[in-house]
C-alpha cells in the first residue's frame, strides 16, 4: 500500500500531474457554481440532514465518530 501511496504522490507531483489536478479543479468549479450543480449539491445536503436526523441514525453516526477519534462528541440538543 506504501508504495502505491508513493506511486500516487509522485504523479501528483510530476508536470502531467499537475494538469491533470489543476484541471479536475477548473471542471469541478465549473460544476459547482452552474445552477444544475448547486441544485445537486443542496439536494445532497438536504439528504445527509434528513439521514442524520433519524435516530438510529444518530446512534450509528456516534459509534463510527467514537471509533474514529476515540471520543464521542457532545450532543446539544
């Protein structure tokens, strides 16, 4: 995994990487800012909002944030 790791950051880092990077940025903007884009955006927010409002899904959500820090965040409400 090392390797392929080092593989990819080489290429990311060579001139042709770089383009290639830097032009995935540019599409992605462009995406992002046209009025399809944002609309696919919101509607992926509002998804995850709904998701994390459900219970059982609260519950699964402060497993996998304690698995992943160690800690569990404190609830608000």
């Amino acid at each position: 995994m090392a390797s392929l790791i080092g593989k990819l950051t080489a290429f990311a880092n060579s001139p042709q990487g770089r383009r290639m990077i830097n032009g995935a940025v540019v599409k992605g903007k462009e995406i992002a800012n046209s009025p399809k884009g944002k609309q696919i955006v919101n509607d992926a927010v509002v998804k995850g909002r709904e998701f994390a409002a459900k219970p059982e899904n609260k519950q699964k959500i402060d497993q996998l944030r304690q698995k992943l820090t160690g800690k569990p965040e404190p609830r608000s409400s």
